[in-house]
C-alpha cells in the first residue's frame, strides 16, 4: 500500500512563501492523479490542487494564481509552491492518491477531480501558519 508523506510546512508571514512536498513510497505520482487538501480547524477538508498523470491540472478558486502544484516523477514526489499566502490559508496541508479511473478509448485512466471523496492514502499532513 503505498504511503505518502508530507513536508515543508512551517510559519510565515502574510504575502511570503512555502513550497511544500510529499514523497511517495511507489511510482503513484506517475500513475495516479494526485492532489493537495487542507483542513483549517472546524472546518471540512477541502481541495487545493490535482494533477493528472498527463500533468493537467485543476485548482481550486481560491488558489489559482498563487499555488502551484508540480510533481517529479523520477523522485516519486509531489510539490505544491504557495506564493502570496495569507492568513486565511493557515491549515494542514495533506497530499493524496485518486482513487477513480475510467475507460476511454481503450484505456483506462485516473479520474483526476477536486472531489476530496475521489481521493485516499493520504499523508500525515504538515501545517502551514500564516501570520498577518
């Protein structure tokens, strides 16, 4: 079962930046759509950024723009750059595997939404502050 782990969060003021990574344990990155979530504190977790095997990607509204999502198939790792952070993006920051394929023209291929119910393994986390 594959494993994910997070790293690079941490506490920054308004406007800076982090970059954030998550390794993976097998060769998922390039075989599944994989995604950043985060959940703020008594709130539900929600999607920030996918990205299909392909390297399409989706963001949430509030992210396009400042977030970059980007993966290194090679070394089996996920990256999301976040620029321009403000407070309102302090929570902790999951990645995770999709977990929806479908068969289009005679190949089967993930399924890459920004449903976080569309996703699982996920990692531990890392928490990113942002202070104003």
């Amino acid at each position: 079962q594959v494993q994910l782990m997070e790293s690079g969060g941490g506490s920054v003021q308004a406007g800076g930046s982090l970059r954030l990574s998550c390794a993976a344990s097998q060769d998922t990155v390039s075989t599944h759509c994989m995604g950043w979530f985060r959940q703020a504190p008594g709130k539900e977790r929600e999607a920030v950024a996918t990205m299909n095997t392909d390297g399409s990607t989706n963001y949430a509204s509030a992210m396009k723009g400042r977030f970059t999502i980007s993966k290194d198939n090679a070394k089996k790792i996920l990256n999301l750059q976040m620029d321009s952070l403000k407070p309102e993006d302090t929570a902790k920051y999951y990645c995770a595997a999709g977990l929806r394929w479908q068969y289009i023209g005679g190949r089967v291929v993930p399924i890459c939404s920004l449903a976080t119910d569309d996703f699982g393994a996920w990692g531990q986390g890392t928490q990113v502050t942002v202070f104003s």
